[in-house]
C-alpha cells in the first residue's frame, strides 16, 4: 500500500496536483490516490480546478513509469477466481432442466429485442414451455385468496366484504401460528392444524382409508419433498450406489436432483404406442439391467404423467405397488395433477388407496411417499410454493432423520402453507362461499378438458404430427416427424434435431415449446411438450401457427 501510494503521488505530481494549492483543499494523498486509480484504469483524470503548472524536464517519461507501474500494481491485486467452472462441484455442473433451458434464455432474448422494436414474423412470444397456469391468464381461485389474504392482513377479519367461512379458515391457521402471524417461522414439518386437514383431506379422496397426521410433511412445492425424499434414500458408492428409476419421458426434475446427489438414474420406457401405458415387464427388464451397475431402490411414478398426460389404470397401479413389493423398493408418487383427469373412462386412483385396499401384506410393508401441490390442478397457485408430502411405513428412526433434514431449511413458506390449506379444505354445501367455489373451480377443469380436446385433435390433422390422447394434466407431448436433410442441419449446428426443431419454431413464430429430449425419449423419435394452458381463442392461433410451421419445416427439408 506504501508503495502504492508513492506511486500515485508521484502520477499526480506528474499531472500537476499540488494538494492544498492545486485541488481546493483536497489532502494531496487523496487526491494523489485518487489520480492513479484513473490512470491505472486506463483514463485522464479530470483536470485539476487551477491550470498546473509547466511541465519541467522528464516529466514525460516520469509520468508514463507512473502510469506503468500503477497499472502493474492494479494488475497484481486481481488475482484468480476460487469459484471456477473447473473448481465447482461437479453434480451442480451435470444437473439440467430443460423445461428453463436453452430454449427459454433464447425466448428471453427476443422478448427484449421486440421491446427495442426490432422487427420479427410475429408481435410477442408466447410461453408455451411450462404449467403457470395464472401466467397464462387463469384467474385465481377467490376463495383461496381471500383466505390468504385475511391470514396475511388479519385487520381484514373485521371487514364484511369477506365471507365468514373464509374469515373461520383464517383464524384458524392464525392460530397455529406463532404470534398469530403468518410471518413466523412454523414447526419444521408444517403447521399442525394444516397438517389435520391434509390428513383429512387424504381420508375422503380416498374413501375412508385412515391417514395420520404425524406421517405429513409440508414442503415447498412437491418439489421440496421429491428431492428431500431423495437426498435422504441415496447412499453407498459404486455397484451399491443407490439407483433411482424413472419414467421415460419424465419431469426433468428428477433426472437433475439424481444428478445432484449423483445417484444413478435408471430408465423404464413409457409405452408410447398404448397412450404411454406403464408396463411392468418394462419394469422388470429395466430393474434387472441395473443391478449389473447400481442398487436399485427407488422407483418413481407420476400419475397422471408429466409430459405424457396417460392417467394410470387401477390394475397398473396394483402391478407397480405388488412389483415394488416383490423387489423392495421405495415408492414415490408424484400425484400433483390428481384434479387434472379429462377422458372418458379415466379416474384418478392414489397409490396410498390402492395400496390400502390390496390387503395388511402390502398396506403394512411398502414404504410409500406420495406429493400433492398448490401449483397445478384446478389452483394454479405456482407462486405460493405450497405442497405436501405423505411418508408410510417409515422407519422410526428414519422419521426423526427426516424432520432432522426438513429443520435444516427451517420450516416452507408459511403463505404457501395456508394456500395448501384451502386445497384441502375448501368450502362445503351449506357454507357461504360454496356455490362460487364450485363454480369456478368446474369453470377451470372443464376448460381445460376442452382445451386437451381441442390440442389432440389440431395436432392429429398435422401431417407428420401425432399426438396420444390428452387423458389428463396440462400438456400435449406430440410426436414430430423430422426429415433426414434437418436432422443433418441439427447436427451441424450441435443440436439435437427436436432442439434444432424447437428453435426454429421460436424464432420463426414466438412460440417457446421444450423438445421431448429434455424429458428423455426412444432413441430415434422426436418429440416436444407444450402446455394446453393458454385461453382458448389464444391457444387456437398458438395451434395453427404450429401447423403452418410444420407444414413448411417438412417442405424446406423434404
């Protein structure tokens, strides 16, 4: 530092600061220091408020050393980095999520450019890449969010513009929590009433199958209790590391947590030509192939399917449940969409229920964990962050291992665990609120049922497009013809032909859609996910927008 200063009096010297006489009073250290900073960035300094005097001999040359050795110092203070792409953790480095991947950071671009006012084919970009249902345009749901409202500002409680059944939910809750204020931290686990009435809500979804309330977690999303659930099953190292199987095409949620906790992942297919189908002879060859490499442990289902949309059979969830008992494996049961049923003939069975029903020799021995959330369904309310988790037949002390992992993160979203609350415990016939609850509640399903209609059949009159049946949750995952001259271009540019595909739909017409190898496919075909969320006149121009695009793909690369 010493040093440094001498320098940059010296530079300032050479520039004419006098100190008190030349800059106004300014201590001539400071001043001083403060000129090599300007010239060790490479810039004059701004001229001195008096004219300096005239330069004498060899001040020249005494200013470039100056400026020179400033330089030199700044230089030396800059010294590498400790965080590096080569010195982080490597699990972090091959987690990937495409549903906010590269297709969406090219979506944010345009977006700016089009507010610049550079001109495009089209006048917006639509996001058809991810289930946000209120970002799409569907209104809240106003029940829940008087609800919320009132526990966030319980001043309101005294207003008669809300309903009492509401003004009822909210005391309640205010009273779990500390200082009757929604702005205190919960127990770890959740809120005990919240957890009462998830536990109640479980019993009449199911028809009366006994749910405890100590065997709920509330967690941030699903999303919280999927990659707790994981973190807390994946152990040993090589030919026992802990393998973790998973649908094909899946939520890329779960390949990303495996890759965080650098499990194994293990894929079983979804049978795309029995309307993506679970196969348990699928299951079988899939778990038999990993033992060669992996423990198996863990075996994932979502029901209804992310990206699939396939509503699960009762018999295929007996076979899973009576295959994981037969291998031992811990189940998961990703059942977020459980609202979401729109076919014919469908129904939303849990595996919790069935698992109950098939007899003591499974209901007493499967170690079960099954997720619900505030995000999809009917609510849509992604941003509350709301969730739960139900664990059965736990070890005990794994119990207290988990709560001991959940208080690390000290308790969910307090806001999101009352928005779960009115999931579960919504109006009732007789209660004020009920006839507006079930009207907008129906409103959105039913819409969404016509809206999975109407993308199914747009789809199939596509040449070169084929799409399943849309049995349930909130996304079409069509299958695309790509011609051989595009899967040559793709590779030429380093993409994946449904990646290269995608971005050619985005910048030729807004539309943002995740390729199907973000959610893994066959090798050979080619897929992508777009959500059925957008209002209905919207998502028709969204359609023939896509048909025309394909249309012309196939004519460019015929």
């Amino acid at each position: 530092m010493h040093r440094f200063v001498t320098v940059a009096k010296q530079s300032a010297a050479s520039l004419g600061c006098q100190g008190p006489g030349g800059c106004r009073g300014v201590r001539r250290e400071d001043m001083a220091l403060r000129c090599a900073a300007w010239l060790a960035g490479g810039r004059q300094p701004p001229p001195c408020p008096r004219p300096p005097p005239p330069a004498r001999e060899g001040t020249v040359r005494r200013s470039s050393a100056a400026k020179a050795s400033a330089v030199k110092i700044t230089e030396k203070a800059s010294r590498e980095k400790i965080l590096t792409l080569e010195s982080m953790n490597p699990q972090v480095k091959a987690v990937e999520y495409a549903v906010r991947g590269p297709i969406v950071l090219k979506a944010g671009e345009i977006e700016k450019e089009l507010r610049k006012g550079i001109k495009k084919p089209f006048t917006e970009v639509i996001k058809a890449n991810v289930g946000d249902a209120h970002a799409m345009g569907q209104r809240p749901i106003t029940f829940l969010r008087q609800v919320v409202a009132l526990c966030t500002y319980p001043n309101l409680l005294d207003s008669p513009s809300f309903p009492e059944d509401a003004k009822k939910r909210a005391r309640r809750i205010l009273q779990g929590c500390g200082g009757n204020s929604l702005g205190s931290y919960s127990a770890s686990q959740g809120i005990n009433c919240i957890r009462e009435d998830v536990a109640s809500y479980i019993e009449r979804r199911d028809g009366g199958v006994p749910a405890d309330p100590d065997n709920i977690y509330l967690t941030t999303g699903a999303t919280d209790g999927i990659a707790t659930i994981l973190k807390i099953l994946v152990s040993g190292g090589g030919k026992s590391r802990t393998g973790v199987m998973i649908p094909i095409p899946q939520y890329p949620l779960y390949s990303a947590a495996i890759s965080e906790l650098d499990a194994i992942q293990v894929n079983y297919y979804l049978d795309e030509e029995n309307c993506w189908a679970l196969n348990v002879n699928e299951l079988r060859r899939s778990l038999n192939e990993a033992k060669a490499y992996c423990n198996p442990k863990v075996l994932c289902i979502i029901n209804p399917g992310n990206p699939t949309g396939q509503v699960q059979s009762r018999k295929c969830i007996e076979d899973v449940i009576h295959f994981a008992w037969e291998e031992k494996l811990f189940l998961l049961a990703d059942e977020v969409y459980q609202d979401n049923v729109y076919s014919e003939g469908c129904q939303f069975h849990s595996f919790k229920k069935i698992l109950y029903e098939m007899g003591p020799e499974y209901y007493n021995n499967v170690e079960l964990a099954s997720f619900h959330s505030t995000s999809k369904g009917y609510m849509g309310e992604c941003g509350y962050r709301g969730g739960y988790m139900e664990v059965i037949n736990l070890h005990p002390e794994i119990k207290g291992q988990l709560v001991k992992l959940l208080s690390v993160r000290l308790c969910p979203p307090v806001s999101g665990q009352a928005a779960m609350d009115i999931v579960v415990n919504p109006p009732i016939p007789g209660e004020e609120s009920y006839s507006q609850f079930i009207k907008e509640k129906e409103s959105v399903l039913n819409n969404l049922a016509k809206k999975a209609k109407l993308t199914e059949d747009m789809f199939n009159k596509v040449p070169g497009i084929h799409c399943n049946t849309l049995q349930g949750a909130m996304y079409a995952f069509p299958r695309i013809f790509i011609p051989s001259k595009a899967i040559e271009e793709a590779k030429a540019h380093k993409m994946a032909p449904d990646m290269f595909y995608c971005m050619k739909l985005l910048e030729e017409t807004g539309i943002c859609v995740v390729p199907g190898s973000g959610f893994g496919q066959r090798e050979g075909s080619y897929h992508f996910r777009m959500t059925i969320l957008p209002p209905v006149e919207k998502l028709k121009i969204l359609l023939e927008k896509m048909k025309d695009f394909h249309i012309k793909f196939l004519e460019k690369y015929a």
